[in-house]
C-alpha cells in the first residue's frame, strides 16, 4: 500500500512540474506584455526584441513561403533605425497608424517597392498585402516602420489574444496556481499522516519490547528459586518463543503458565506433621 502511495506521490509531482514548465513561461511573458503595453509608446510590447501579435484579417494570405493568414501568430523582429536602413523590396513589415480615437493599430505587409534619400537611408516604402490586388494607400515613412516578420504560427493568434483576457488569465494562470496550492497542501497532510503513523507503531513496538523484557527478568527471577517452580524449562521455551515472534496472546499465556506453576509448587510442598508427645 505504501509502495503504490509513493508511486503515486511521484507521479503526481512529476505532472505538477510538466504543468509548471509549461505555464511559467507563458506567465513570465504575458505579464511582460501586458506591463509594457501599458507603459505606452507606438512599438508593440516585445519580449527581447521579439513582438507577437495576432492577426485579425486575411491579407496576407498568399503562396509565398512567408504569408500567414488570418488567426495566426505573428513575430516582429523590433528594428532600430541603423536596421531599417536594410530593408528592402520583398521583406515583411509592420508599421503603425494611429486611430481617430488616438489608439494605435498595427499592418503587417510585404515591401513592394522602397525610396531612399540622396544619402542612401531609407526614407519611405510601399507596402500591400499577398492576397490584396492593390498597393496600400499611402508611402509608409521609416519612422512608422517598427519591425521586420521573423516568423508566424498559424491559428495561434487567437489563442494568444484569449491568454491577454480575463478568462484566458484565469484558465491558464489562475486554475492552476489554485491545483497546485491545493496539491501541495494534501501531500503536507499525507506526510503528516504518515510521520504519526509511524510514530505510533515504533511506540507499539518499544512497548512490546518492554514487555518482553520484563518477562525475561520474570523468568529469571523464578529460575534462581530452587525446587519452587515446577516445568520451569517448558516455561522458558514459551517466554523465548514469545520474544521471537512478538505475540501478545503468547506473552499473555506464558504470564498464565508461570503463575500456575508458582501455585502448584506450593500446593506440593509437604506439611508440616504435628509434634507427638510421648506419655
């Protein structure tokens, strides 16, 4: 039974870690996420230079060995301004524009055609979506540009939009913070449980053990006494097969016999005769 509870105990601590090895990491960035999305600025929260967004429409659906479509997860590679100097015709790009109600909203396209100043820096770009017919309407300057696709995960974006909302938060983070506290509090008060058990069974065996003892010294005692007891070695054998074995009904019983024995003894002892006077 112990064996299968330490199996058990093992298993159930192996799963708790999977989970926790998964989720941490998942923690450890959304709160980063949300901690810099709410620090403000027109770049998307990154987690070492690396912004995931989601994507909302299908634009960029196409056959290139880059296009993504609508759902999927996307990952920015955040430029500085030396890097966007790079860019050109044919790169994947986000920029930002900034909404009437002063929100920021963020296009990921590919680089059409580029336009650099007679210094050679980049200056603006054209940009339009795989599965769009059109270019985008306007020349997208550098400084909108905030970073460069290093890569995509189809489907994923929704999931990771529902990690940012207050379900997702508690499905993924709070669920199994509670599993695990809870988890954790049984397994103390098994071991607890166990540690008095076995408290109280190393208790029973010192008892036994004194009790043995005491009949040892018992047994003694009656064989130092010459002719009082009668079958003394058969009263040995039993006391010793009592200590072997730790038995309660055998140490109960040997008790029995050596107090039988002292009364038999003392019933044989002769009488003594009364004096005859001689006339």
């Amino acid at each position: 039974m112990s064996k299968k509870s330490g199996k058990g105990g093992v298993v159930a601590a192996i799963v708790m870690g999977v989970i926790a090895v998964i989720l941490l990491p998942i923690l450890i960035i959304n709160i980063t996420l949300i901690i810099k999305g709410s620090a403000g600025g027109v770049a998307p929260p990154d987690v070492f230079g690396i912004a995931p967004l989601a994507v909302a429409t299908g634009s960029m659906e196409g056959d290139n060995p880059d296009s993504f479509g609508e759902g999927a997860l996307v990952f920015i590679d955040i430029l500085t301004e030396e890097e966007k100097n790079n860019l050109a015709e044919g790169d994947v790009v986000t920029y930002y524009f900034e909404n009437n109600d002063g929100s920021i909203s963020y296009v990921t396209h590919r680089i059409v055609s580029v336009s650099r100043a007679e210094d050679g820096t980049l200056s603006s770009v054209i940009t339009r979506g795989d599965a769009n017919n059109s270019n985008d309407p306007e020349a997208i300057e550098t400084s909108y540009i905030v970073g460069r696709l290093a890569g995509s995960v189809e489907g994923l974006g929704d999931f990771a939009m529902f990690l940012q909302t207050p379900a997702g938060i508690l499905v993924f983070v709070g669920i199994p913070v509670v599993a695990f506290i809870a988890y954790d509090a049984i397994r103390i008060t098994l071991n607890n449980r166990k540690v008095k058990e076995q408290e109280r069974s190393e208790k029973l065996i010192q008892d036994k053990d004194e009790e043995i003892a005491r009949l040892r010294a018992l047994v003694g005692e009656t064989s130092g006494s010459d002719g009082q007891v009668k079958g003394q070695s058969e009263d040995t054998q039993k006391v010793e097969d009592a200590v072997q074995v730790k038995d309660t009904d055998k140490v109960e019983e040997v008790e029995k016999v050596t107090s039988d024995g002292a009364r038999q003894s003392a019933q044989e002892e002769p009488e003594p005769s009364e004096p005859k006077y001689e006339e």
